[in-house]
C-alpha cells in the first residue's frame, strides 16, 4: 500500500504545477539548511538488511546504538522500523548502549535498507515563516545497484503525510550523501554521481543545477569531479569534501603517492582551491587524512573520516582501528569549537560501504 501513497501525492503535485519550476521550494521561500544549523532532530532507518553486511550485520548494533546514544544526548531521534518486532529487537540494543529511550521515537515506517542520508527526507525551512517542509527526490539505489528499493522510495512521503508538512516531488534521482550545503547559498556536489549516467540520463549539468537550485533553495553550485575508491555510490561528496561553517571545508588527502586515492583526491583539492563563494571568497581549505586501506573479504572499503555527522552538542566520527584516527579527530575538533567530536569503531559498519552520514538524515530546528 504504501509504495501506492507517493505515486499518488506525486501525480497530484505535477497536475497542479504546470511549470516545473514555478512553484519550486526556491520560489516560495525555502531553502535547505546547513548540518552544523540548529536540528529538531535526526532519522534513522534501522538496519535489517543482511545483504548490506553480509555475515557481519549482528557486528555492527552495538556502536550502532552507539552513534544513538551521543544523538539522543542533544537532540530527538527518529528511527524507522518495518514493525512492532524490529521496533523490540532495536530497543533491546539501544538498552545495551543505555541509550535514552525518552528521547527516542519509532515510526512504523517499513524499509529495504538502512541508508537515511540517501532516502530520507530533505527537510526545507521557510527563510521569514516559521514554517517546514520536504522534498521527495526519486530514489534507485545508486543506479538501481541493489533493488528492491520501492520502500525506501516512499520513506520521505510518509514522515510528511505523518507531520502534515508540504511535500514537494522534483521528479528526479537525487541522494543526500551527493551533496553538501554551507547554509549561505552554496551546494558543493560531485560529477562522478550526479552527472552519472545511471542517475538522471536525460538531464545534462546545467538541468541538473537547475534542480538543484530550485528544490534546495541554493544560489550556487561548485563541482568537485571524483570519489573515492570502493565508493558503490560512484562518488558522494560526504566521503570527500564538507562543509564545517559558511566558508570552511574538510576535505580528505591521501599521502601515499602509490594509493590509488591519492591522484583522485588531489585533482579535487586542485578544484576546490580554484573555487569561489558567492561573495567572492576563496574557501578555506582543512585537510583531512584518509585512513589506511579497510580491507574486507579481499575488497577495498571506502573508509573515510569524512563520514562524520555533525548533531547539537556532538560530532560523531567513524574511526578505523588505524593509527591516523587520532590524528584526523584532532583536526576535525579544531573546527567545532562549541562541540565535542566523537570518534566511534566503524570498521564493522563501513562493510556496508557507508557509515555516519550516510546512515543518517537531520531534521533542522525552526528558529
């Protein structure tokens, strides 16, 4: 029934705006607010999918209900299940973590996977209203790599029909994890995905932008061109470059000459330093080391500390049993004064091939 509820508000949406762009988030006011702005709360989509973690999912609860635990110390948690059973089996591990339940709610909000960053709701704010609202970009999982994914499609139709926010439908294949907002009117994104031919291959770059201008309320696009190795999702920009304030980046650097990281992520650095923001600066540039290899059943991980998320009170960091962790904590809390970065054992979450960000989505406060 459910896969039914986004076909339906979507085609209704279309017949009544005649012109793609007319009535766009943009047009009406709102726009997407920066990780590091104010969070109502963040959404989860709990992990079930043993395919994504093959022979290793049990592995990855307890720093998992981890990651919940330091979340729920600032901020609302929102974690969909595919039942009243799930629901018990995640609380028996959030207990484990002595997690503050009081500070946790569950949607029975059945999914394929756990992937919020990429499914979940794109949260808008009204720039003078005190007013919410959600885009709901189409969803292949990665260019249709791992279907089904017609549950996880209609996830951001369903927690708005839940709160009665206004849903906007743009009608293309869009992912969280592929782009990254300063909060000023910059969108930093990567050509690797989102000009991918297994996205949208009826749209060139300069539609794409257009998109991308109108549903997330943005003034300018900036373009990095690679991922990193491993990535299956041909290139998110959360593993690579992220916003840390308005005219700040992190972004990774591999110092092994022989890594094959090393040529991708330096082209990119290259890129970013040419980069321009809208009031004519340079960004100011922190880089970030890669982790040594994560090698799993003979396949190259994409471990990065990029991966982070950025909650109230706290930045939460995979780490990777390898002696650079300390290093790369170091410098990522050399750029959040007013929070405490966290750095949590991802070595068995990223066999999945994400890891923070990608398993998380915020929900920004109005303010």
């Amino acid at each position: 029934m459910n896969q039914f509820i986004k076909r339906y508000f979507s085609d209704n949406f279309n017949e009544n705006n005649s012109s793609q762009f007319l009535n766009s988030p943009k047009q009406q006011g709102y726009y997407f607010p920066a990780e590091f702005a104010p969070h109502k709360a963040t959404w989860l989509s709990w992990p079930h999918k043993e395919a994504s973690w093959p022979g290793k999912i049990e592995k990855i609860y307890p720093n998992y209900s981890l990651f919940i635990k330091y979340l729920a110390l600032s901020e609302k948690v929102c974690i969909n299940v595919n039942d009243e059973a799930m629901k018990q089996f995640a609380i028996s591990h959030l207990q484990k973590a002595s997690v503050n339940l009081s500070n946790v709610e569950f949607f029975i909000h059945p999914t394929n996977d756990a992937w919020c960053r990429d499914h979940g709701p794109a949260f808008l704010l009204h720039k003078t209203e005190n007013k919410k609202a959600i885009v709901d970009w189409d969803y292949n999982a990665w260019g249709n790599k791992y279907p089904p994914y017609d549950l996880d499609d209609v996830i951001p139709t369903l927690i708005a029909k839940q709160f009665n926010l206004p849903i906007f439908y743009p009608k293309i294949v869009m992912e969280g994890g592929s782009v990254e907002f300063n909060g000023a009117g910059t969108l930093i994104t990567s050509t690797s995905c989102l000009l991918n031919k297994n996205r949208n291959p009826q749209l060139n770059q300069q539609q794409i932008e257009e998109y991308l201008i109108n549903y997330y309320g943005v003034e300018q696009i900036l373009w990095v061109d690679e991922g990193i190795i491993g990535d299956d999702t041909d290139g998110h920009i959360d593993d690579t470059v992220r916003f840390v304030n308005e005219d700040t980046v992190l972004t990774v650097i591999e110092e092994n000459k022989n890594d094959e990281n090393h040529h991708l992520l330096q082209h990119n650095l290259k890129q970013l330093k040419q980069m321009r923001l809208l009031n004519g600066k340079q960004l100011n540039i922190i880089e970030l080391p890669m982790p040594d290899e994560v090698i799993y059943e003979e396949q190259r991980l994409p471990a990065a500390y990029a991966n982070f998320y950025i909650a109230n009170k706290f930045v939460i960091v995979p780490t990777y049993r390898c002696k650079k962790d300390d290093k790369a904590l170091q410098i990522i809390q050399s750029c959040f004064k007013d929070r405490e970065v966290i750095g949590i054992d991802s070595t068995d979450i990223i066999w999945g091939l994400g890891s923070f960000h990608c398993l998380s989505q915020q929900e920004p406060e109005v303010v």
